[in-house]
C-alpha cells in the first residue's frame, strides 16, 4: 500500500473522528451548562413551573421569542425572606431560572456544530474518493472504498438527523392589513 492511500485514509479517519467528537462535545457541554443553571431546581412539565430545594414555585414570568428561552422567577418577597438566599440569588427580585424552549438538536447553536460535523465527513469523503481515483490497486481500493462507506454511513446519520430537527426559528407570518411577510416576534 503506498503511503498516499495510508494517509488519504488515516486523515479520512481523523476528520470522521472529529467530526464524532464535536457532536458528543457539544451536546456533552450543553447538558451539563443545563445542570448547573438549573442545580437544585427541578422542573414540573404538568405545571410549567420550576421548584427550588425550599419548595417555592417559579412560575414563568417572560418569553423571550428572539433567543427562544422562557425565564421563570420566584416570588420576590418570598427569596427575599428565604434563609439561603445569599447562597441561591443576589437578586431583589426573586431568583430567575431559564429554561430553552428548544431542545438540542434544534438549537442555533446546536444545529451550527452539526453542520461543521457533516462538513467535517463530506470533507473525509472527498479526500477518499481523490485517493481512489488516484490509486487502483486492489488492496488499496478495499480500504479506500471501506473507509468511503463508513463515511457515508456517518454523512448520513449526521445528515438525517439534522434534517429530522428543523430550526426552531420563528416562521414567518403575515403582517395585519398588508401582504408582506414577517418575522413572527
């Protein structure tokens, strides 16, 4: 095997590793920046509401449709009374937690590192197929053309599955008394 095809596929690898781990990376950070937020809170879907670990209730006080959050705050005579206070808020307003009203996958910021991913694998997949056009021995067109499948396997998962979680931007609507579209805030 030349030393080409031994180094089209090992960069071919180390592209689809990385692209592997930015994924796993970026969705690992997110949760835990998630977790630390939110430690000590717990969420209550059925009531839309958040508990903090005294049992006050932060009910939801502002949507924020530009950075798709929703902001809960306790009441603010309530923290302001509350024994660990100075451990949980220096706010005089209650303590606000924020929850993301889109999940990862959806997310701005999660769809931009899918997209590098799959920018990293179709660049993999073009270095291999410049090897196999460049190299025709049997033993190397195995492993250039094994390598190309495993990444047209991983382009796909990372394609599909950006395509299955659409932005979660705000659709346009139509403006009151006028035929232009705008964005919906």
């Amino acid at each position: 095997m030349t030393p080409e095809v031994m180094l089209a596929g090992g960069y071919a690898s180390a592209l689809m590793l990385g692209a592997l781990a930015l994924e796993w990376l970026s969705a690992h950070t997110h949760r835990r920046s998630i977790r630390y937020r939110t430690a000590g809170f717990a969420y209550h879907a059925d009531h839309d509401a958040w508990t903090c670990p005294e049992g006050e209730y932060l009910w939801p006080h502002e949507l924020d449709h530009e950075r798709r959050l929703m902001r809960y705050r306790a009441r603010a005579h309530v923290c302001n009374a509350c024994p660990v206070k100075e451990r949980c808020t220096d706010s005089d307003h209650g303590r606000e937690v924020v929850r993301l009203l889109d999940p990862w996958p959806h997310s701005e910021a999660g769809r931009f590192h899918r997209v590098i991913a799959v920018m990293l694998v179709a660049l993999a997949g073009l270095v291999l197929l410049v090897a196999i056009v460049r190299n025709h021995a049997p033993l190397e067109l195995a492993v250039l053309g094994t390598l190309l499948g495993v990444t047209t396997v991983v382009g796909r998962f990372l394609l599909r599955d950006l395509r299955n979680h659409p932005a979660g931007f705000p659709e346009p609507t139509r403006s009151r008394g006028s035929r232009s579209w705008s964005s919906r805030s």
